[in-house]
C-alpha cells in the first residue's frame, strides 16, 4: 500500500476498462488521482469511486483528439495540485467513435487513419509536450503509455489501430532519450487480451475461447492485471526503468508462433501413442 502516496497522476481514457481500473488502483493507494475521459459521466463515476473509499480524485472532461483540451487538462491541474507526478496516456480512440471501420485495408481511409492516430499516438505525444516542462521544473516525474501486442507484428485487421501502436512504442523510448538525464521516466504498457468493454464489444465466445488458447496462463486477461503493472511503473520502485515495452499478455507473445497448433494436433497425438 501507498506506492504512490501523494503522487498526483492523470490518467486518461479512465472512465472505462484499464484506465478506470487503474484510478481505482491508484486512488486506493494513495494517490491524488484526476481522471479524464472524453465522457463527463463516465470520469466523474470513476472518481466517485475513488472518493466514496476514502481517495482523492477529481474529474475532468479531455479529449485526447483536441490540443486545446490537453493543455488545459495539464495546466488545470498544475493550478489545483501545483505538480504532476505521473501521467498516464490510455485513451484510445474507440471503434464505436470511428467514421468508419479500420478492418479493410482495401477500403483504406486517409481520414480514419488520421483520427486513430489523432487520439492513439499523438493524444498522448502532445499531452506529454505540455507537461514535460512543469515536470522537469520539479525534479522529474513518470509517463506511462498503453501501447499494445498489436503493435508488435503484422495483423489482419484493424490497420490503423497497430501501427498507431507501433509509433507510440517509437515515442516512448525517444521521450525517455530525451528528457531522461531531466529524471523523466517515459515507458509503454503492452496489453495481451483483456477483458474491457471494448475487448467485450467486439470479441464472442467463441473467439474469448481461441484467444485463451493462444495463452500460455490458465486464463484472460483483467483490467486489473494492467493496473499492478502500471502502479510499479509509477512508483519510485521502478526507478531504474526507462523507455521499456512491457508485454502484459499471459505470455501470449513468449513462445513460437505455432505452440497452440502443437498443442491442438501434435501433444494430443503423441500422448495417444504413448498410451497405446
Ligand atoms: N482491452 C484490450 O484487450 C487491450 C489490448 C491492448 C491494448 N489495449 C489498450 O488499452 C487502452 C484502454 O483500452 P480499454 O480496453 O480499457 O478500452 P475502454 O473502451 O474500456 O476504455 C477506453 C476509454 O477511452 C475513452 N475515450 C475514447 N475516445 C477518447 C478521446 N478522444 N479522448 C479521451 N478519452 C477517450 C472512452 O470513453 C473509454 O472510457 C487503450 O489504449 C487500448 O488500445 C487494450
């Protein structure tokens, strides 16, 4: 408990899944948490929460695709709190808020392109911008991105989506280059599946039970599982971490390709022979 006593985070996209997951982490230890989401409702629920178990947190209403809100989002804080400690670059931009689908690349749209990237990677470039001087004013402080494994090799759908993953990764090792010797920590989340809203809303059943097998840990992931990681991050305890991609996906991305094939065709074989 009280990792992060004190510490006074952002957190964005925290009205639902990781990010609410993560206030509520923060907020029960300790932290002074402001939790913006582009939806009002959603932010001032989660803070309600927090608050409700003896936290502190306020909420604010960002859109992580409008310059103009991300300032304020900093400078409003600074002007409540006097300082930032850590900021957490989580939002992305839902499919339910796209113009169009991601999953053609046939049909590849210049716009949807721009929109994803517009949120994903530069939301949380430009917020990092804003607040870098006040961080390095005080000494130093802590950016977490939420990458993704999408950004880690090539896909058959959404196609904006993993290589707007991809160029976060690019950000948060040259922000760690950057203003590292400054005492500014800047690392990357890589979630596996996680069971959110949005993974909800566009995975099945049946598609939860491919995915399971796909990992080498009994089960899916939670947004609490991401939450942990993004705590150590924060705390001073990971002080000697800068510019890392930390896969968080029970071990989906740990062996070869091919282990569930082997495991569905060949060890079911093998045992019938051994057996016989
Ligand atoms: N769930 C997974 O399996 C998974 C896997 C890999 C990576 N991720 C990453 O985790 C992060 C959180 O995703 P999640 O699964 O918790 O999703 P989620 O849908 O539960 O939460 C996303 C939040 O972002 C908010 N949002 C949407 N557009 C926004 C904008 N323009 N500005 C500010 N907020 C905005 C939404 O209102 C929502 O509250 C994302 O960066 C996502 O890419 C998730």
């Amino acid at each position: 408990m009280d990792r992060i006593k004190d510490k006074v985070t952002i957190i964005t996209g925290a009205g639902s899944g990781i990010g609410r997951a993560t206030a509520l982490r923060f907020g029960a230890e300790g932290a002074i948490v402001v939790v913006t989401d582009i939806r009002a409702s959603t932010a001032a629920a989660t803070a309600e929460e927090i608050n409700k178990e003896g936290g502190r947190a306020i909420s604010m209403a960002v859109d992580c695709g409008v310059e103009s809100q991300l300032k304020d989002m900093i400078d409003n804080t600074i002007a409540q709190f006097g300082r930032i400690d850590v900021l957490y670059n989580n939002a992305i931009k839902t499919a339910d808020m796209q113009k169009k689908s991601d999953d053609n690349f046939l049909e590849f749209d210049r716009s949807t392109f721009y929109d994803i990237v517009d949120v994903n990677v530069l939301g949380g470039v430009l917020a990092s911008k804003c607040v870098i001087p006040y961080m390095i004013k005080q000494g130093g402080g802590v950016i977490l991105f939420t990458s993704s494994c999408s950004s880690l090799g090539g896909d058959v759908a959404q196609f904006s989506y993993g290589a707007s993953k991809a160029m976060v990764n690019w950000y948060v090792q040259t922000i760690a280059t950057t203003f590292g010797k400054q005492g500014i920590r800047c690392n990357a989340i890589l979630p596996g599946v996680i069971q959110t809203p949005s993974q909800k809303a566009w995975s099945t059943p049946e598609m939860d039970k491919e995915f399971l097998d796909l990992q080498n840990v009994p089960r899916l992931g939670l947004p609490e599982d991401i939450a942990a990681l993004a705590l150590f991050l924060a705390s001073d305890e990971s002080s000697y971490i800068n510019g890392t991609h930390y896969r968080c996906d029970g071990g989906m991305t740990a062996g070869v390709p091919f282990v569930p094939l082997m495991r569905k065709l060949l060890l079911p074989q093998k045992a019938k022979e051994t057996n016989e």
